[in-house]
C-alpha cells in the first residue's frame, strides 16, 4: 500500500495540531498525479490501530503552493 506525507491544517475533530504526517493511501492512483506543495483537499477514514488511510484526493480551489 502507497503512502504519501502531507503537511495540513489543526484537525479539531480528531484534536491534531497543524502538522505533516504520514498517510497511507488506498489506491495509489489517487496520488500519482500528486506534485510537491500541490494543495488538495483529501478524504481519509480511520484504519484502526492509530492508522488513518486516505480514500479520496482532490486539487484544492487555487490549488498552487506548500499547504
């Protein structure tokens, strides 16, 4: 299974801070096109375990630059 490393914003649901971390991806296709510091926005569920796995991916509106 892929994963990627994404730097996001606080995630008050789950009480994270602003941080990058590592996801693991379910179909790595939704991230091929991927480049470094492109925004998106991303769907993930969690996996058990601590693991949370990313299940969609999308460009972000102005999608340009780190986010």
């Amino acid at each position: 299974m892929a994963t990627v490393t994404l730097a996001h914003g606080p995630i008050a649901s789950l009480k994270w801070p602003a941080m990058s971390m590592d996801f693991r991806v379910k179909d790595p296709a939704l991230v091929r096109t991927m480049k470094p510091g492109q925004k998106i926005s991303f769907e993930f569920v969690d996996a058990g375990g601590g693991e949370y796995l990313i299940v969609g991916v999308k460009p972000a509106p102005g999608g340009h630059g780190a986010h």
